[in-house]
C-alpha cells in the first residue's frame, strides 16, 4: 500500500512521520506541490496525504486508483468532496489537534489587546519612555479582564477552552447561539450579546451565515473600547469595517490571526495599518503551530489510516 504526502513542509521540519509510516507499505514524501504536480505523483498511489494543495475534481478523476484522501487539517475545502464522493474515495481529516495551542494564542490576543501593548511598544522604541516626566507611561488606557464579559461565538472544544481559560482570569463569559439557528437555540444570538461585551471571539467555520458576522452594524453596536479577536477565518469580520472602527476609536482593540486569503500576496488593508498607531494585532495564521499540536496532527491520520484499514480488512 502506497501513500504520498504533497506538502509535508506544511507541518514544519521537527515533525516525526513514524505514525504514517507505520501503517503504510512505502510513504513518498514531497515537502510542496501544485496541484499540477500532484497528478503525476499521485500515479500508482493508493493514498493521497495532503495538507493545502487542491485536489480538484479532474485531478481525482485522473487517479482511477486513488482509494483513500488523508487531510492534515481540519477543513477540507481544498478537496472537491463532489468529486471524492462520486469516486468512492473517502476523506479524513483530523480535528481537536491544536485546542490548547489556538486557546493558549487567542488569550495572547486578548491579554496583549487588553494592555495596549502594540502602543506601548511604539511609545518604547520611539523614546517617549526616556522622556517621561515620571517613572511610567500611561497614555493608552488598559483593561482589566476580571470581572469583564467575554462573548464566544463557537461553543466547541476550542471555545470551550477558551472559555476556561476567560474565566481564571475572572471574566464572565458567554456562548452565542449559533449563527443562521437563532430561532432553534436558547442561547442570546449575536446581535443580544454584542452591546453587553467587553471581549468578542470567534471560534465558528466560516459559513454563509457567519461571513461578515461583524459588520458595520454589528461594530456600531458594541460599547466603546470593546476588544474583538479572530482566531476562526478570515472574512468572519468584515475587516475593513472592523480597520475603520479602530481608527475611530469605537473599537478599543482587533487582533486577528487570520485573512480572507492566505497567503496574503497582494497585501491586506490589515497589513497596510500596522505602522499606524492602532492597537492592532495580526499574527499569521500560526496560532495551531505548537510542536505538540503539528505532531498531534500526524498522530491522528496515523489512527485514521490504522480505522480505515480495519474497515478494509488490512488494505
């Protein structure tokens, strides 16, 4: 039984592919491909590994042989799942791998959002500390979470977590009720929640229902000062709204971790304000990067290749 991994360079060069190995005859390992170049690697595999690279619906028809699709993430919107379906080509994914590394970066943005601490680091590096007239500065105005509302929309194990961690710094948290279900939940929706929040944090799928959940409207009617945090999908918020916000004062903080598109080659307005003196964060899509959340990734396809062998009587 033959697998190919396309872009192992994806997980970074520490990681240990043994759980892989393990339970496949010969394992080809291409560190990046396109989705081109994945075709003929792909020739004579039994099993596609991939990560980012796009296996379109003529990509898969091309690879009669192909019997399984391994995903190295969570989302699988870079497989045509059409395709994969009417091809009996299963596809796995692994999830819950990276909870306390996402938990552990979305608390980062809120406690360095909640300290202002992209403005004092401007004032620091452009010596306003050296010319203080006392000991400290205090221009920027910070936020003490304890006692503060956090407001989670996602209430899986990643906002769960989140949430745990919210509450032993004392804050009050509350879960929105899913969006696009308001009528079917007995949680408060969004629109109930955002004008009582200190904290918003996303932690939901990007869905026709939660593209631009923050909008204008939404941003309008949230109490000055209100920090929001994206460590979902880009385009949950509507950025520019969210950057005009900032700029105006409404918005006390944004901290995203992630863009609408990523890379972001052609640059991003969220980019383009970061020499602004806003207290603006943008991290690169690198909350999920601890070591032990890569390495959980391979252990998990490792077990997803181990069930579906069992399914298929030893492959």
């Amino acid at each position: 039984m033959k697998a190919v991994i396309l872009d192992a360079a994806s997980l970074g060069p520490d990681v240990d592919l043994s759980p892989v190995r393990e339970q496949v005859g010969s394992l080809e390992v291409h560190q990046a491909s396109t989705t081109e170049q994945s075709r003929e690697r792909l020739a004579g595999a039994d099993i596609a590994i991939v990560n980012k690279v796009v296996l379109d619906a003529a990509t898969l028809e091309a690879l009669p042989g192909l019997k399984l699709i391994c995903v190295l993430a969570t989302g699988t919107n870079n497989i045509d799942m059409a395709a994969a379906e009417r091809q009996g080509i299963p596809v796995r994914n692994v999830t819950a791998y990276g909870t306390a590394s996402v938990a552990q970066h979305t608390l980062m943005l809120i406690l360095t959002l909640a300290n202002r601490l992209p403005l004092y680091q401007r004032d620091v590096a452009g010596g306003r500390w050296n010319q203080s007239p006392f000991f400290c500065l205090m221009d920027h105005g910070t936020l003490q979470l304890e006692d503060k509302h956090l407001v989670i929309v996602g209430q899986g194990e990643l906002g769960s977590r989140v949430a745990a961690l919210a509450e032993a710094f004392g804050m009050r948290v509350s879960f929105a009720a899913r969006p696009g279900n308001e009528a079917n939940d007995p949680r408060p929706g969004i629109a109930e929640l955002a004008p009582e929040a200190d904290v918003i944090s996303l932690h939901c799928p990007l869905t026709e229902a939660t593209r631009h959940l923050i909008d204008t409207e939404r941003l309008a009617s949230l109490k000055p000062g209100a920090l929001l945090v994206n460590c979902a999908r880009g385009g949950i918020i509507d950025e520019e709204a969210a950057l005009l916000a900032l700029r105006e004062g409404h918005l006390g903080g944004l901290g995203v971790d992630v863009l609408p598109a990523e890379p972001p080659r052609d640059s991003h307005s969220l980019l383009d304000a970061l020499h602004e003196p806003l207290n603006l964060i943008v991290t690169p899509h690198n909350a999920w990067i601890t070591p032990e959340a890569r390495q959980r990734i391979v252990a998990l396809t490792g077990e997803n290749l181990r069930s579906w062998k069992a399914q298929h009587g030893g492959a």
